[in-house]
C-alpha cells in the first residue's frame, strides 16, 4: 500500500471534518470524526476504484468518485438521507486535497531514478 495515498486520505478527512466544524451547526464533535473516517476510507476506496479500472485519478474523477462512495456509505450504512449536501462536502473535500497533494505533497522530480537515462548523455 503506498504511504502517500493514505497521506493524501488522511489530509481529505482532516479537510472534510475542517469543513463540517465551520458548517455544522453544533452537531457533536465525535459526528465530525466519524463522517472525517468515513471520508478518509471513500477517499482510499476511490484510488481502488481508479485502479481496477486502469486510470489514472484526476482531481476531477477523484472528486466523483469518493463523493459516490462516502455519501452511499452514510445513506446506507449510517441511515444519513442528506445527500446532496454530503456528496458536495466529501467531492469538495476530495478536490482540495487533491490539490494539496499535487502542490505540497508530491516527490520532487529530482528523487525519481530516471530509469534507462545517463547523465553522460545530455538529457
């Protein structure tokens, strides 16, 4: 399992719990927590799903992705029936942490082994 998936699971939760604290309304903070888990594992499960079908996950796709498997997770598993507004807060959570990945988070080029290149060679 590769560490920076469950880094960039992790950093989705953290911004999905940030979100439902400044929206919630004073639900309970252990609320918070449990949706911020179910986020981190949607956002984990759609990097499978990216997988099992051979692509490449995008911000966008990713978004969609973990926003159907979050909100089904809390329709189904949690009796949650708000789903407009739980799809749109884990799709948005996803998207952000998206790109935080890809602006804080990512290997710098220079420690990947550029495999078959010589430095001899000029390129």
């Amino acid at each position: 399992m590769d560490s920076s998936t469950l880094v960039r699971a992790a950093v989705s939760g953290g911004v999905f719990v940030g979100i439902c604290a400044a929206l919630g309304g004073g639900a309970p903070v252990s609320e918070y927590y449990m949706a911020g888990a179910t986020q981190v594992v949607a956002s984990w499960g759609g990097d499978q799903v990216h997988n099992v079908l051979q692509m490449w996950p995008s911000r966008l796709t990713s978004a969609v992705v973990t926003g159907g498997l979050f909100t089904a997770a809390r329709h189904f598993v949690s009796g949650d029936r708000n789903d407009v507004n739980n799809y749109i807060t884990s799709a948005g959570s996803e998207y952000v942490a998206r790109v935080v990945d890809d602006a804080v988070l990512k290997k710098n080029p220079a420690d990947v082994a550029d495999v078959g290149m010589n430095e001899d060679e000029g390129y």
